[in-house]
C-alpha cells in the first residue's frame, strides 16, 4: 500500500487514520514536510483539530506548523535548549525566534 501516492497524499492518509482511530497519543513527525505551500495552510488548520484534546508531539521543521501548540520544545544537538508557547519564544528572541524569522522570510 503506497505506491504511486505523492508524499502529501501520505500525509493526509495519516491524517484520515489519526482521526478515524481516534487515540490519546499522537505523533506526527514532519507533519507537513511532503506538501506544497498553497495545501499547507489546510493541512495546519486540519492537523490543529486532529490534535486538540490529545497528548501530540510534533517534530516540525516549518515552525509556522507550531504557532497554536502549547508547548514548544526546541532540541539542538541532543540538548534542550528553549522551551515555552511559540509566542514566548519569539518574545525571547533566541535560536527559534531566528529561525522562525528566516523561514517567513525564505
């Protein structure tokens, strides 16, 4: 099962899974890594509902994927190194806020 399917078909099949197993713990590795920018904005906006009101970990490198989590925490070379709401970290100005900021301007 799978092929033939772009990366962002396989996403949404996940999606569609998450919703219909409906489990307390949900894992999303790069939950929107595979998909294009216009599908983006929905699939964030559709993760966001499959998320409220389970424990989710979300290992993002689009941080835009982050804004309405309530915790961010940011991981460099096996470290902790930030963690708090994604608008604490952008108030705290560190490595996230950098990257947050290159990534909306890129």
């Amino acid at each position: 099962g799978g092929e033939g399917l772009s990366g962002g078909e396989k996403q949404l099949i996940t999606f569609a899974r998450a919703i219909a197993f409906d489990t307390p713990i949900l894992v999303l590795d790069e939950a929107t890594a595979s998909i294009d920018p216009q599908t983006e904005h929905l699939v964030q906006e559709a993760l966001y509902r499959v998320i409220e009101g389970r424990t989710s970990i979300i290992i993002a490198h689009r941080l835009a994927t982050l804004k309405r989590v309530d915790r961010v925490i940011v991981i460099h070379n096996g470290k902790l190194i930030e963690e708090g709401t994604h608008e604490e970290l952008i108030k705290k100005e560190g490595i996230y806020s950098y990257l947050y900021r290159l990534q909306q301007v890129g």
